[in-house]
C-alpha cells in the first residue's frame, strides 16, 4: 500500500489509500481495506460503506454495498456514485465488458442493468421484475457464464437468465437458498443454504454431496491442487476423497482467497473478521480489520 500519512494533518483530506499490487483487498463493514497476511493491515480511507463484494476492473474497483453501488480508479481521491435511488442493497456485481454500462448487479430486490444518461450518471432497470415472491426477486450471487447468459443466486433458488435479463428459467435447484457460485473450467458448482452442493458439467444438473450438521454454504473455492473448499456458516469444509472435512475457526465464512503459489489462504467470516493460515491447520485472526467481512481479492500479482 502507498503510506500517505504526510497528508493526515491537511483539512481537506479526502484520500482512498493506493493499492499496490502486492496488497489483499478486503470488503467489511466499514469499507475497504488493504494489507498483506502476517504483514500491516489499514483501512483505505474515510468511506465506510457496508461493503459486501469487490469487483477488480483494468482501471480500479467497484464494491457492491448496502448502500448502493461505488467505483474507485487507481490514484482517484475518492469513492464514484454509481448507483441511483433504484439501486440499493447490492449483494454481488460482475460486469459483461469495461465500461460502467456492462455491469450487472444482484441486489435484495432483483437484477439490475444500467444504461447511460447526460452527464456519464446511470440509470437502472431491474431486470426480475417478472418473478413472483419477494425470495425469487432476492438475488444473492451472480455468475456470468457469457455477456447474454447468466446464473443468479436467489432464497428460493438458481435461476438461468438469457438473453441480456429478458427470459428466466428455473434449475433443479429450487425451494433453496443459494449464496454460493464457482465455475472451474466448464463445470459450475453451486451451494445452498441446506449444505448441498450440485453440479453443472457437461450441459447436465446433479446433486454432487451434502456438508452435514446443518451448516449452509456461503461461498466456494478451489484449492491449486483441486480439492473443492466451502465457506460454511460453521467455519470451512475441505472435499477429500469424496468426504467433507472440517478445518479452520467455527465461524460463518463468507468469503475464501487462496494464495496460487503458497500455502497461504485468508478468510473472512461475517462475525468473526479476518484470519489467514500458511498451513491449512494454525489460523491467526487480523486484529486491526473490522468483525464483518464480505469479500476478499487476492493481490493483483496473482492474476
């Protein structure tokens, strides 16, 4: 991270720290912040949004929040309004191509698509307004398998939506939350709230394997030697020859980071803050980072 703390003392500080491209950026509660593990964690700015989830562009971040949508570019001063007085409660946002306009964002309320108005400023529509039921219109995940063909997680199930948000379908997983999507290669692995996992692979559904003692899946990964992890509400579950074992503090895990080239694995639980191990077994907690983390980024120089 870039230490600006020469500024501090100026009235008119409204800095967002800069990220180098060796730092973990973190989504919390109280905005962003940034840091290495074992190393020094700070907060990257003034802005304390609610932030739920991190989206890298070429030229900076996007952070889905409970208030809204925000961009931040790299060495801008501050956090960029993108969302409008339709846009709240946004749980995950990904994006169809680099411009403002190519975003999607999963919100408590539906899918949302912007186009442009005067002044760069954008307006949303929200694509799910055909479901019936608050819990269909609940979006909690999004997995974009190309621009015009998408999977949403809602509470009460997925749902594969064509054609850009104009025609939605129902999957075999229904009746269900779903928080959790994963693609790996050309399969797509999905969990739900009652600790299934299904499986896309090959144009066909199958229910893969239960995570037993009533703990629901809040997020997946994929260890560099392939073995399926999940961030569970009772701490994370490690699939080994066809079993679920559990590893790692009992705590509601939200989101999982993997060093590719280590050992390394950060987590952030939702209470609970964040911890990181070297050796999947001796987890330590960060201390300075706020109790609630949403979503975590590996550094840059992973991608």
């Amino acid at each position: 991270m870039v230490d600006q703390s020469e500024d501090e003392t100026k009235p008119t500080r409204q800095w967002v720290v800069a990220w180098e491209p060796t730092d973990w950026l973190v989504a919390t509660q109280h905005g962003l912040w940034l840091g290495t593990p074992g190393g020094r964690w700070v907060s990257s700015g003034p802005y304390e949004h609610a932030l739920n989830t991190l989206l890298r562009r070429p030229d900076g971040l996007v952070a889905a929040a409970d208030g809204g949508l925000w961009a931040v570019s790299r060495g801008e001063p501050r956090w960029r309004q993108l969302h409008d007085e339709l846009l709240t409660v946004v749980q995950d946002v990904q994006m169809t191509g680099p411009a403002d306009g190519g975003l999607v964002a999963a919100t408590g309320y539906g899918v949302h698509v912007p186009h442009a108005i005067e002044h760069g400023a954008l307006r949303w529509s929200n694509r799910s307004d055909s479901l019936s039921g608050p819990s269909a219109r609940f979006s909690t995940c999004l997995l974009l398998l190309d621009a015009d063909t998408w999977l949403v997680g809602t509470e009460a199930g997925l749902l594969r939506v064509e054609q850009g948000g104009g025609r939605w379908s129902e999957t075999p997983v229904v009746g269900i939350g779903v928080r959790a999507l994963l693609q790996v290669e050309a399969d797509v692995w999905v969990g739900t709230d009652s600790g299934d996992l299904w499986k896309f692979s090959d144009d066909r559904w199958t229910h893969h394997s239960r995570i037993r003692g009533g703990r629901s899946v809040l997020c997946l990964a994929i260890s560099s030697d392939g073995r399926l992890i999940a961030g569970t509400t009772q701490g994370l579950a490690i699939l080994h020859d066809e079993q679920w074992r559990s590893t790692g503090p009992r705590l509601p895990i939200k989101t999982i980071a993997l060093d590719p080239g280590s050992a390394t694995w950060v987590v952030g639980a939702s209470p609970g803050g964040l911890w990181w191990t070297m050796d999947g077994d001796r987890w330590q907690q960060v201390a300075e980072v706020p109790k609630g983390v949403g979503h975590i980024l590996t550094p840059e120089r992973f991608s």
